[in-house]
C-alpha cells in the first residue's frame, strides 16, 4: 500500500451532526466573544468564525460553512482533526480507568510515551537522551531549557536570533526578535540575551545573500565566541529554530546549521534547537534539524506531541543533566491522555513514512505557488521546507533592496487573507509587518487538497488585488 494511499484510506472520524446545546448564530458567539474576552486575543480577529465541529483537513463552522484549515492549530495537528488514531487511544484511556493526572509520577502510558519519542530520534541522540515533562505549553519548555542550560554550563547569556519565535512568558519572550509584545513591558527578563542575525536569504542582514551571506553569519558568529575583545560574555548556549515560523517561514541554510553547530561545540556552548512547531514530519523529516545532519544538545518539542492535546518536553543530553529535584515542574505534566495519544501520532507518522508524504506534498504546494508567481510579481519569495511553507508578499512598485528585491507589501496580506476566508480556506500571516501568507496543513492533505488549497489561493489573491 502506497503511503498517499494509506492517508487517503485512514479518513478521519466524522461526527454525528445531532443538535446540541451549542447551536447558537454566530454572529452571538462572536459578539459575546468580543465582548467578554480579553483584548489580549488574537486569531478571532483575523479569523472571525465559530467553530462547530471538525474532521481531518476540515471545519464546519456553527453556520454550516465548510473551511479547509491550513492553521491546524498552529501546526499542532499533523494528522488533522479527530482522526481515528488519536480519538482511539484517547478512549482507551478512558475505557481502562487510566489516571489522568499522575504529576510525574511514572504510568504504563508515560513510559510507552517515552519509548515512542526516544524510538524516532536519531540514534546519536535518543542513546544519551535525557526527557523533562514540562507545563503544557511549548513556552514553559523553552523556560526549562533556559533553566537547564544555565545551570548545567554556570553562565547566563542565551544567544537567540533575529526573527525568532520561542513562546510568551517573559522569559521566552526576551528571546523573541519581535520588538511588538515587548513594548509594553517594561521590564523584561533579557538580562543576558544577546541577538544575532538569522540567514535570511531573502533580506540577508548582510546585504550579501547566498553562500556569502551565510559565510558572513558564520564568521560573526565565531568572531563573537572567540574575540576577547567582542564585549560578549560566552553563552550558556544559543537557541534557534531551524525553519522560522512566526518569523516569517524562513528555513536556515542547512550549511548554516552546520556551521553553527560545529562552533557552539567548539566553543562548549550548548545548541537548543526549538523544535516546536517544526518537529514531528513537518517539514519532510521527523525533526527538522535532520535535514542538516546535526545532534543538537537540547530539542524543545510540544504542539503535534500532544496528538492534538496540551504537551511539551524537553529532550536532551546526559551532560547537561546536572540541576536538582524539583528545578523544574508543573502541575499538568502528567498528562494521560495527551501521551497516549501522541504516542498513537507518533507511531502512525513512522508506520506511514508520513514525512516523504509531507515533503511530496509541499513540493506540490509550492510548484503551484511558483507558476502563480509567473502571473503575479506580488509573490515575492517563495519557502519553507516540507508542509511548513510562506510567501512573502511584494510590492513591485516599491523600491528595491541592495539585493534587488521589492519592499513587503503588508497592506495585502491581509486582503489576501480574508478573501481566502470568504472561499472557504482558513490561512494565518507571519513574517515581517505580517506580509508572509503561511501555509501549515495537516500532514494527511492529499494532492486532490493541495491543488484545491492552491487554486483557492490564486482566486483569492486576485480578488484582493483588484479592491486595492
């Protein structure tokens, strides 16, 4: 059986429509929403529907409408909604009266969790590996590695990037390179935090762009380790995503990471790789830093860990394994459900090679976006790796660059956005002035999807092009 096959036979779950004591209009569910939740909230105002139900690749809103989402919960739904691996071992733990909150106490569950996840690293790391259950949420992982880090080397500097994305507690939040959620805080937790140019190939920081750019990344970098006279204390460790994903879907040379890695190893300087959003077949391999043949020391995991529940862990190696009982908790670590079904995840991506699949179908994705392209000048780079994919939006009336690009066109990437709504099509922007257009389906779309997903698209950016 062919894995494309093998996806399209595993359909997801369909759920009874039978009326509940949720049927509401959902102009009442969105007025009360406005109304009584914080100002703090962000996808409803950008995405201004309420949700009914849910099946694979798609949504049914409390009206009726069908949407295709290529948001899946920011990534967190590498098999789509409620499919039947994952509502299987979620009712197997209900049916054996399995404890659902054990803290870190150990279960049959949580050690087979383990076995999964340790199964699918690679083998350099998973035979040294080291795993911290953390709060349920990608950024108190973030804050655990952080933690780990620093007392494991004795030193407190982090080295994050340009761009980057790590959660927001304060904590992560000072490694985030977006200076918006930062305003308003006066006093942030960035003692210590030190920004470096991420290879942006597109816009590279050193106005150079290719294999020079990313020479010239590199030689700062080691400069800045090296030179006694940098002004830099060396870190306890750097931290990086491998694709940028809120930053704009930006994946680093795989030379770069190399790089990098060979570096911070030198230096003694631990390499956290967030793996958050990329990891679990994303991006056309279990983890993305296997695209560059790289062991990290530390892999920050949540989202599609969970199958689609609350999860997040730190995995790591033994040398850093030096902090005591209790330097690191919460309450909801012990998560039952959420193990056994990201262990049932977990098995159906390495059962189905689900990775081949995804990297297939964003080769097909973006051999659709390219021949648009053609047609639109708007669609100013086109990248990502696997299904983790962006286009940054143009203006090509604009002023080029020193590398001969256009300025972003932020006015309309949200036009864009919202015309995609209108058709049925559920997309989230990214990136600088929020001018990427991303595209993060589950990993089980078909290429049927893919082509509907991409002439919804090019519809779409026509018809906001013709309102400007």
């Amino acid at each position: 059986m062919s894995v494309a096959t093998s996806l399209v036979e595993d359909q997801p779950v369909r759920i009874s429509p039978a009326d509940t004591l949720y049927e509401f209009e959902e102009s009442a569910l969105l007025a009360r929403q406005s109304r009584q939740e914080s100002n703090a909230r962000s996808y409803p105002r950008r995405i201004p529907l309420a949700l009914k139900r849910a099946s694979g690749l798609y949504v049914e809103d409390v009206e009726g409408r069908r949407f295709i989402d290529c948001l899946a919960g920011a990534g967190t739904l590498a098999l789509g909604h409620n499919h039947p691996v994952v509502i299987q071992a979620i009712q197997q733990v209900l049916a054996d009266g399995l404890p659902l909150h054990t803290l870190d106490l150990t279960t049959p569950v949580k050690d087979q969790f383990v076995q999964d996840l340790f199964g699918l690293l690679p083998e350099a790391l998973a035979r040294e590996a080291k795993i911290q259950f953390c709060g349920p949420t990608g950024t108190d992982a973030v804050e655990a590695a952080l933690k780990l880090v620093r007392t494991a080397t004795g030193r407190t500097t982090v080295v994050s990037f340009s761009g980057g994305y790590h959660g927001m507690s304060q904590g992560a939040l000072s490694l985030m390179g977006s200076l918006g959620p930062k305003k308003p805080l006066a006093a942030l937790l960035n003692n210590g935090v030190q920004f470096m140019p991420y290879p942006y190939d597109y816009r590279c920081p050193f106005g150079l762009g290719g294999k020079a750019g990313v020479q010239a990344n590199l030689h700062y970098l080691e400069t800045l380790f090296t030179d006694p006279e940098a002004g830099v204390q060396l870190p306890a460790a750097v931290i990086v995503e491998v694709v940028q994903g809120e930053g704009g879907v930006i994946p680093a040379d795989l030379d770069w990471l190399r790089g990098l890695r060979r570096i911070t190893e030198q230096a003694g300087v631990a390499l956290i790789v967030d793996e958050i959003q990329s990891g679990f077949s994303r991006t056309g391999k279990m983890f993305a830093f296997e695209h560059a043949g790289i062991i990290p020391d530390v892999v920050v995991l949540s989202k599609a860990i969970g199958g689609s529940l609350p999860l997040a862990v730190v995995v790591y190696r033994e040398w850093l394994d030096t902090w005591l009982p209790g330097a690191h908790a919460g309450t909801f670590r012990g998560n039952q459900m959420a193990m056994a079904a990201g262990s049932a995840v977990m098995r159906y991506l390495k059962e189905h090679n689900v990775a081949d699949h995804a990297a297939a179908m964003g080769e097909r994705l973006s051999e659709h976006l390219r021949i648009l392209q053609r047609d639109f000048p708007q669609l100013g780079d086109i990248r990502g790796r696997g299904l983790m994919l962006g286009v940054e939006l143009v203006d090509p009336a604009g002023t080029p660059d020193s590398l001969g690009h256009p300025p972003v066109f932020a006015g309309l990437a949200p036009l864009v956005q919202r015309e995609c709504l209108k058709r049925g099509l559920i997309l989230e922007l990214g990136g600088r002035q929020g001018a990427v257009v991303r595209f993060l389906p589950p990993l089980i779309i078909t290429a049927g999807e893919i082509d509907e997903v991409a002439a919804i698209f090019g519809n779409a950016l026509s018809a906001a092009l013709a309102r400007l």
